[in-house]
C-alpha cells in the first residue's frame, strides 16, 4: 500500500538548477564577499542588512521567479527555500552581524503556520478521496501522499512526512486508537517487549535533563541557553511521537499480504505469495548488519523471523529505503501471529 505519486514530472524537475540556482549561487559569491571584506566594517548599520536582505528574502524572491512562476514547483515549497536562505545567510556573515537573520526569520513564522495548516487541508482531503476509493492509509501514509501531491519532490514530502508525522503523535494522537484497516489482523510490539515504556523513560529523562541544563546554562551564557532549550525540547517531542508512534502502528494482516510496521522506524509490506517461510518462537536470527536483513523492532527479543522469496523495500523515515529479504519481528503474542498466518494461507508458518 504506496502512497499514490501526484509529483511534478521530472523533466520540469531537472530544469530547475538550470535556471535558479546559478542565480542563487551568483548572490551568494557577491554578497559572501561582501560580508568578509572591510566594508562591512566600515558601515555595519547598513551593509549587514542589505547582504541578510539579499541571502534571504532576494533569494526567495528570485525562487518566486524563475521556478514557482513558470509552475515548476508548488507556491508552499518556497518556505523551505526561505528558511534554507535564512539558515545559509546565518552561516556567510560573520559573528556579530548575524541579529538581522533573527529578525527576517520571524517573518517566517506565519508562512509556516499557513503551510501547516494547508499540510492539515491536504491530508484530510487525500483521506477523504482514498477512502472513497476504497484505499486506508495510516496518518504518516496519509500526510506522505498529500505533502507529494503538492510538493513535488519526493526527498522534501519525505522528511517533511516525517516531522509532521512525529509532531502529530506526540501532541494530537491522545484519543487515537491503533490503526488497522477494516477486516484485518493486528499485532502488537510494544506491550510485552517494553519498546515503549523504553522511549517513555527517555522522554521524562529528557524533561529533567531540559530543566536542568536551562537553569544552568542560562546564568552562564543566556543565548545558548535558548538554543540548547530549543533543540532538547524538539528531541523530546520526536521521542515522544515514536513512543506513541509503536503503540498505534502495529502489524497487521490481511488475506493478501504482511504488512509490518515499527512505529516510525520501519514499514514494509510483503505480498502473500513472496513469504516463502514464518518462524515463530526463537528463530535464529542473523547478525543485525547482515545485508539484506531487516530487524525491525530493535527493543525486545525477535521473535518472529519472514523469509521473502524475492526481496521487498523497507521505507525508514526521512526517505531512507533497504532492500530486505528477511525481517524479523518481537510481537506481544507470536502465538496468535503464526496461528492466524497458518489459517490465511502463508508460506511456511510454524
């Protein structure tokens, strides 16, 4: 069950450089130079704002221009091109002349807030147009299919799928049950082998550390503080949506295919008839680099091992893919999985 493409074609794609970043990397060599000659010395007050003005909005602007105004990419991607500029502009002018950067970053405050919101637009529509076509999809599938749809480039809708994903189970997925279409079988990893009560002590260690550190920090050297502040409180917030994310991402199956899943680590599915054999109980497991061996729960004891007669993709987050011809699981009841699979006709399930 991949998400279906809606992405741009490939040729508009690869006409993009063509034009747009050679403009961008013309700005940049200027204005660079700029930034680390005397005359930034000799009138700060006005030549650091002019060089953040051109790294930032210039740059957006020209994005606006020679890509999203000859319709090869969607109006939202330029926010990422925007805070990719305020990021780079960070990085060109020296220290001490950075405070302008901080104050043109705020104005992409509600540019992200209207991203997220059409984010949330487009998701309910894409589900609302599978289910009427009969497809279920899980939240990250979901937000994965409508972020490629409008988009258009594959690497942006994944890391993006994923932070949405994340965000969305550590803060809105309180009342949501575990995700199982209709007339299938759903297994459970995160009970009896403890992966979830594992990421949960890390967030409430994470929570005191925060506190602890802020303190700290703050009476040595305030801005750091604010800084390490940030980054712990967005690392405990993707710590708490995979914790979430293992309870309402199970395995499942149904009459045609294993369908596994590992929170928002792992997700690959297997047809019925590339499941060649299921061993339950304490299969012998290979070692966790082997090629071409996926271990899918890396908390708990595997305890379920799928032998592929042709290899399958596993799809991580951020986009990353494996080839896999064994996966391995650490179900709650193993018992129940090879009973069920025996019954459905599956390959080999002892």
């Amino acid at each position: 069950m991949s998400p279906v493409s809606t992405a741009l074609p490939r040729p508009d794609r690869a006409r993009i450089p063509g034009l747009f970043l050679p403009a961008t990397l013309a700005v940049y060599l200027i204005d660079g130079a700029i930034a680390r000659s005397s005359v930034l010395l000799e009138r700060p007050d006005v030549i650091a704002p002019a060089v953040t003005f051109d790294l930032t909005l210039f740059v957006t602007f020209l994005y606006w221009m020679l890509v999203i105004r000859r319709k090869l990419a969607r109006p939202r991607t330029a926010l990422p091109v925007f805070l990719a500029s305020v990021a780079a502009a960070a990085l060109t002018l020296p220290p001490g002349h950075r405070q302008f950067v901080l104050y043109v970053r705020y104005l992409g405050i509600p540019l992200e807030l209207a991203v997220l919101v059409l984010v949330v637009v487009g998701v309910r529509r894409a589900h609302a147009r599978l289910r009427a076509a009969g497809t279920e999809l899980d939240i990250p599938e979901r937000i994965h299919a409508a972020l490629e749809g409008s988009v258009g480039y594959r690497r942006v809708a994944d890391v993006v799928a994923t932070e949405v994903a994340l965000m969305y189970y550590a803060l809105a997925s309180w009342r949501r049950r575990p995700f199982a279409p209709r007339g299938v079988q759903a297994f459970s990893y995160h009970g009896a082998t403890g992966a979830a009560a594992v990421f949960y002590t890390l967030v409430a260690a994470s929570l005191v550390e925060l506190v602890a550190v802020h303190f700290l920090l703050r009476a040595i050297a305030p801005r750091v503080a604010l800084a390490v502040l940030a980054l712990s409180v967005f690392a405990t917030v993707w710590l708490l949506g995979f914790a979430r994310s293992l309870q309402l991402r199970p395995v499942w199956m149904s009459d045609e295919a294993l369908h596994v899943r590992s929170g928002m680590a792992w997700a690959v599915d297997i047809a019925r008839a590339d499941v060649a054999r299921i061993e339950v109980g304490m299969p012998k497991v290979p070692p966790k680099r082997t090629s071409g061996y996926l271990r899918a729960m890396t908390v708990g004891q595997p305890n379920v091992l799928v032998t592929l007669r042709a290899p399958a993709v596993a799809r991580g987050p951020y986009g990353r893919t494996r080839t896999v011809e064994r996966v391995s699981l650490a179900l709650d009841d193993p018992r129940r999985f090879a009973r069920l699979a025996a019954e459905m006709g599956f390959a080999g399930a002892t």
